[in-house]
C-alpha cells in the first residue's frame, strides 16, 4: 500500500491492523459516527481533520508507521 496522506479514505486506513486505535487515540469521530458509514469509501483524512481541527500531521505520521 502507498504512503497514507491527505487524500487517503477511511475504508482504506481501516483496513490497516491497528489504524482504528490510532484514529480513535486522536478523537476522529467518523468512526463512531453512524452516517460516515455510510461513506468511508469517499471520506479523506485530510477533509476529516480539517472539519473538526484534528492535527493532521500527527496522525499521518502514526498512521505511517504501522505499515
């Protein structure tokens, strides 16, 4: 798998082993969220982070190294 980066979606982050307990250690909410169920397919990190002022960076840097 690539690098994960802004554009990268939730389906694809979660399919990594051990991305969810990153996700949830820095309060991303659409994991819970019943509607982005709904839509994991087509929700980046980046637009994620961004609505709800999640530090980007950092999860991308944890996110990065589980692979």
């Amino acid at each position: 798998m690539k690098k994960i980066n802004e554009k990268t979606t939730l389906k694809k982050i979660l399919e990594i082993k051990g991305a969810e307990e990153i996700m949830a250690k820095h309060n991303v909410p659409c994991l819970s969220c019943p509607m982005a169920s709904l839509e994991l397919e087509k929700l980046e990190i980046g637009k994620v982070c961004e609505m709800y002022g999640l530090d980007l960076k950092n999860i991308l840097i944890e996110l990065n190294k589980l692979k």
